[in-house]
C-alpha cells in the first residue's frame, strides 16, 4: 500500500500528540528519495545549501533561483514528506508583496507545499499575508542564520532575560501571523521547553533542546558527510565520509591492477563472432 502524504494539518495536530516530528534537510532527487522510503515527516529544501550544495561560508549568497531548482529536484524524488522549502536571505525583507510573490514562486514553480522564513515579530506581517494567499508557513527564530552579521557570528541567541522575552514574544506573534509549525535554532533548551509550552503549533528545535515538538537537522551531518562541522547540537548516526573515500581508493587500486572491471562486469563478443573477427591482438 502506498504511504500517505504528510499534510499540513498533520504536522500541526502533531502537539501534544505524544509522537515527535522528524525533519531533515534534502537538497537533490537522490537524496530525497531515499529519505523518503523511511518515516520521516518533513524534508526542508533549506538555505543551507549554500553551504552544504554550493560551497559558500554562509547561506547569504543563495537566490530564489537556486531554492526553486533545488525544491523540483526533491519534489521529483519525495512523494510521502512534507516538502518545505526555505524563502532565501532578501526574497522577503523588502515588502510583504515582495514576500508573497516568491512564497507563491516556491509553491508554483518549486512545487513545495509549505515556506520556510526566518524571523520573528519584524516579519509578521509578511506571514500573515502569505499565510492569507494560501501557502502554509513554518516560522525560525532563535539563532536565525540570515543575520549572523547583526548576531555578529553563530551564537546562541536568548541567553539573557530581554533576549529570551524577546524570542518568546517572537514565537508568539509568528503563531498569531497563522505560522503552523516553528523553528528553534541555537537556544537554550530551558527557553525552548517554555515556547513549546506557550504555543498550539509544534515547535522543531535544531540546538535548542529534546523538549520541543520535533527535531530537525541537516542531513549531512546526521551521516557524517560534513565531518569538519562538529558543534555541539549535532549527532552523527553514521560515518559517510570514511565510507565513500575507503570506496574511492578501493576503486583507484582495482582500476590499477585491473581487478576491475572483472568479467561479471565485461561484455563478450560470442564464440562463432569471435572467431570472424579480425583482431591484431
Ligand atoms: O537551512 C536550513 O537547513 C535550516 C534548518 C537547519 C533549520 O534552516
């Protein structure tokens, strides 16, 4: 029996349900696929694959372009998850018309079913109005990677008092923006457990702890393929890297010594053709 496509509605009657959602990040039809025969809930086509696809230092440099062409890819390879495709940095900032026709760019052209934005009260009124044309939200604040300038670097955000009434009234205004579901990046978990329990919509923590609703990584680091980043919210399930460069070097020695190809992966000319052929050797 086919699996049934994770909805919206689902994700959000998820609270206090007592089963977690699952959320990794997918950025290619390979990729997704696969994550797609297990049972996790949401892929996010996120900005950072600035970083991980495009080699950038940050997500700053990634276009709507390059989100859309990676949200197809996965569309074409997902069919059971929840696709959720991240708006990248200035594709919303500048006007809520501004921010209401790219959403609309990711859904038409991407094929996502759901947007991903990063901030908190300073862009409610840009949700609300996407939230307003139809397209679900997912909200992010916290440690929000657009503005690691302003953070001046990746630092935990809501360490202080202010900071942390601020990104709780943040999680506040996003859900009344009509946000069904919410990031929490780079926050203490003690800030994250008392969000989850302000909020009706599920909470997704990356670094902020096991109390939030869900969790969510970055696919690559979850399986070792990005074995240089190595900060504390991140576990590895899996050792890629080492599998892939044994692989390589096992495949360079092969084709030295002609081990491979090996005759199971040789084609042969027949007997009789064999034989009316005029080969020199
Ligand atoms: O871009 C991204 O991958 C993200 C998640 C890690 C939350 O925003």
């Amino acid at each position: 029996m086919k699996a049934q496509p994770v909805t919206v509605p689902a994700i959000t009657a998820r609270k206090n349900s007592g089963k977690k959602i699952t959320a990794l990040t997918a950025y290619d039809y390979s990729f997704a696929k696969l994550l797609d025969t297990t049972l996790i809930d949401i892929l996010l086509v996120g900005d950072s694959l600035g970083m991980i696809s495009q080699g950038h230092e940050n997500t700053l440099s990634v276009t709507l372009e390059d989100v859309i062409y990676h949200t197809r890819s996965v569309r074409r390879g997902a069919h059971r998850a929840l696709i959720v495709a991240d708006m990248p940095f200035m594709s919303y900032q500048v006007s809520v018309e501004q921010a209401v026709t790219n959403a609309g760019r990711l859904i038409q052209q991407g094929r996502a079913a759901a947007i991903k934005l990063e901030g908190g009260a300073r862009v409610a009124n840009k949700v609300h109005a996407i939230v307003q044309a139809g397209i679900p939200v997912m909200g992010h604040v916290g440690l929000t990677p657009q503005s690691i300038h302003q953070f001046g670097g990746y630092k935990v955000q809501g360490k202080t008092f202010l900071d942390s009434k601020q990104v709780r009234q943040d999680a506040k205004d996003l859900q009344k923006a009509g946000a069904f579901s919410l990031v929490l990046e780079g926050i203490p978990q003690e800030l994250a457990t008392e969000i989850t329990h302000d909020l009706k919509i599920p909470t997704i923590g990356i670094g902020a702890g096991s109390k939030c609703d869900g969790q969510i990584l970055v696919i690559h680091d979850l399986i070792g393929l990005n074995p240089e980043f190595t900060p504390k919210f991140v576990k590895r399930y899996a050792e890629l890297s080492d599998v892939i460069q044994n692989a390589v070097t096992e495949f360079i020695d092969e084709v030295n010594s002609e081990v491979f190809p090996g005759p199971e992966h040789t084609y042969n000319l027949k007997k009789v053709a064999l034989k009316k052929v005029n080969y020199d050797r």
